[in-house]
C-alpha cells in the first residue's frame, strides 16, 4: 500500500469478520472504510437470530474488537455460554458498530457492486500493483458513488446467495417460478414466521446443521398445531451425516441436536425420504408438486432451502483472482478444505500469504473465502484478517506468523451446509480416527465423531 497510504481500507460487509478486520487496521493506524450492504451491521446474522450457537463466547470474539470494546466500558459477556445469534449482534456487534472509532467509518445501507482498478480493467497489467482500487457502491440515498481506495477486505460472506434445490448445482425446473412457495433460509418457524408454517405442509431440502436446526423447529411447531407435517427429502441413501457422531461429537449441542432429529424420524414426527434428488417443482394454486430425479413426488405447502450458500463473484468480475476450481477459494485453502474429501474444516492456521490474489492487496476473508465449503470458523475469520492486516501495514513477520490458540483436536464437521461452528474444547481425535491428518502447524477442528467427507460414501 505504499503507493496510496493516504487512502482508506475498503472492507466489505460488518458482519464479525468484518468488523474486526476494521478493528485491527484501526489499531495499526489504517484508515478503515465499512461498507455494509444491510440497514447494520450484522445484518445477515441478524435474519438467524433466533439460531443458538453451537460455541461459547470466548471463540466468537476478535481480540482486536475486545480491545477497543474495552477501552470504552464494554463487559465481555459470560465465555462460556452459548450465544443466539441475536445475542451475537445486541451484545457484541451492535456496540462494536456503535463506538465513535467505527461508526463514523461505517457506511449501511451501501451495496458493493463491482470492485476493480481505478482506470483499468483486469486485462491491464502495467503499474497495476501501485493503482489503487475503485469500489463502486449503490447507496442508500438512491446514487452509486464510487470510492477510491488502497486496499480491498472483502468480508461480504455468502448468506445473500443460496445454492440451488437442484441437484446439479443449478435450480431445480420450476424453482424460479416456485419462488412464492420457497422461505428464506432458517426461517423462525416457532416465532416471527410461524403463521407461514404453522398446520402446513413443510418440505425441509438439506442435510446439515441448518435442515437439522429447523426441523427440530418444525417440530416443536407440530405439537403446538398437530396439523403441521415435515417433510424431509435428502439426496443421500441415509441421513447420518446430521445424526452426526453423538456422544462422539465434540460438541456436545451439536451432537444433541443431531441425536434428537434421529429420534423425531424413528418416532415419526419427521417424514424422511432417501435418495431424493430434487430434478422440478410445478406450482400449483394450493400448493407446490416437488419431484426427484427417480419420478417420486412430494407435495407441500412451503419449501424450506438449507442448501448452504456460495460466494458471490460477480462483484469482482474486473479483479484478477485465483480461485480453485471446485470449491472456489483461494486456490491454495481450496485442497485443504474440499468437502468432497474432508470430513473436517481442519487447516492449518492461514492469513495473507494464503488468502493472497494475483491482484496485490486484494483479500477475500471470512466466510467468502472458504468458497463453497461448509467448514468455516469464525476464529479462523479473525485470524485471517489480523494477519491480512498485518500485511497491508507492511509488518510481514506479523502476517507470516499464523496462528490460534485453539485446543488441537481432530475434525471439525461434515457437509454441513453452513458455517462450521467453532466449538469449546475437546479431546483431540486418535490415529485410527480417519480423520483428514495435517502436519504442523497446530490444526484447528474438532471432532464430529464422523470420518470421512461425501466420498467416503455415508
């Protein structure tokens, strides 16, 4: 950034990740630009406030944002109890968001809709490391502005672009114009949306932690309105992955949770349905006909995606990145997080060096760096944007030295669909685990009591 030290840091979104990545160039004296596309910070975690945690509060918080926090009389919350997601906004993000220091740097309401080069496209090349970048941005206020700036933290994660019913990763036939019929992901079934699920017809597409959230949502729905009937197609032949590992789980809600949908299908509650490959919807007037790819239909009232989510590039259509080809993160973290091959978010600790594009001082953090891998950990979140930080500053002793001071544990979750949660502390997984193994440094997992990624075939 030597060229455009007078110039601020774009950061892309104030969700967690964001806003610590502003904390941290804060505290190396960057100037931090805050784009937020939501009316506040935190926006997309506020649409699952309802969600509880399968972490504690001491691994859902920047050590960055802690300081600056405390400076100004904030209280840490108890580190050991499990925050909804709510709790993660009104407690930690909102009064981050709120401090003079990034208030006054934080823009809502702005929507970024290309990132690229002042003056040039990316076909480009000379002084292109020492040009700065423009971001334009379509604002609250009606106008798009663009803003020149000396570096770019995307942090804009994945919740704005759901995957697809469909099993070829494009929609499924009919999915556009069966939109009507189709929540949004998690979706408060028992509070603030219950009246669209409440005695209806709910088909419930997923097999991660989200589909499991909900479904036991759902059923605590049923026996307050015994008219209310889950539906549950998933691809595979059986539904272990959500029962997950149980008493083998590291994370002991995550284990509970899985064990409970099992029961809810054994008892009935739950209607599941194997080997169901969504190929079309055909919408009806009373309802949506959704058929699998063997010609088995199922009909429901309303269809809930927890399909997982992938990143959004077309904002960075002008910026030179290098993304790997499956999962489509940085193409060195792709290998390492692919769950076609791992059961486990296990990485090794990774920062700039990694994250880095061939566009100079461009990163891609958080959640939207993992691409469209599931194993995602907020902690691995904010140590990548401490060391990223680190390198724009020009301190590269700093952003080479990666690390978490995280218990070494085994594996850390399945095709989940979403984020994997980073979880309290657990014994780490033994040779005859069949885990993904990692050399040094320390990895960062947790055991699921699971072994193998989707290849591995249950």
């Amino acid at each position: 950034m030597d060229s455009a030290k007078n110039l601020p840091v774009a950061v892309i979104g104030a969700g967690p990740v964001g806003l610590a990545a502003a904390a941290h160039l804060l505290e190396r004296g960057l100037e931090p630009l805050i784009l937020e596309a939501g009316t506040t910070a935190g926006a997309a975690i506020d649409q699952w406030r309802h969600i509880r945690l399968f972490s504690p509060w001491r691994f859902n918080l920047d050590a960055a944002a802690v300081r600056l926090l405390e400076s100004a009389g904030w209280e840490a919350p108890r580190p050991t109890a499990l925050p909804y997601g709510g709790e993660l906004v009104d407690n930690y993000l909102a009064p981050l968001a709120a401090l003079p220091e990034i208030a006054s740097r934080l823009q809502t309401g702005a929507r970024v809709v290309a990132v690229t080069r002042a003056g040039m496209d990316k076909t480009h090349t000379r002084n292109r490391d020492t040009t700065p970048f423009t971001v334009r941005v379509e604002h609250a206020d009606g106008e798009t502005r663009d803003h020149t700036v000396a570096a770019v933290i995307d942090a804009s994660g994945t919740w704005s672009r759901r995957n697809p019913l469909g099993t070829s990763g494009l929609p499924a036939i009919g999915e556009d114009t069966a939109a009507e019929r189709i929540s949004a992901p998690l979706p408060d079934v028992t509070g603030r949306d219950r009246a669209a699920f409440a005695g209806r017809r709910v088909l419930v597409v997923g097999a991660g932690h989200s589909a499991a959230n909900t479904l036991t949502s759902l059923a605590d729905l049923a026996r307050e309105e015994p008219e209310t009937r889950i539906l549950w197609p998933v691809r595979g032949a059986s539904a272990a992955k959500v029962y997950g590992g149980g008493d083998a789980d590291g994370l002991p809600a995550r284990g509970q949770l899985g064990g409970r949908v099992r029961r809810l299908v054994e008892a009935g509650k739950i209607e599941l349905h194997t080997g169901f490959g969504i190929s079309s919807l055909k919408s009806l007037d009373s309802h949506v006909t959704v058929e699998a790819a063997d010609g088995r239909t199922l009909d429901a009232d309303i269809v809930v995606p927890c399909t997982g989510f992938r990143p959004d590039l077309d904002i960075l259509r002008e910026i030179r990145l290098e993304l790997d080809p499956a999962v489509e993160a940085p193409r060195e973290l792709g290998p390492l997080i692919d769950p076609e091959f791992h059961s486990c978010g296990t990485v090794p600790p990774h920062g700039a060096r990694l994250l880095a594009h061939p566009d100079k001082d461009f990163y891609i953090v958080g959640m939207k760096s993992y691409g469209r891998a599931p194993t995602f950990l907020l902690a691995t979140g904010y140590e990548q944007v401490r060391s990223v930080v680190a390198a724009l500053a020009g301190d590269h002793e700093a952003a080479d030295t990666v690390q978490l001071e995280l218990p070494e544990t085994g594996v850390c979750s399945t095709d989940a669909g979403t984020s994997c949660d980073v979880p309290a502390a657990a014994t780490a997984a033994g040779p005859d685990s069949g885990c993904c193994a990692a050399p040094e440094p320390v990895l960062v997992g947790f055991p699921t009591g699971l072994s193998h990624g989707r290849s591995g075939g249950n």
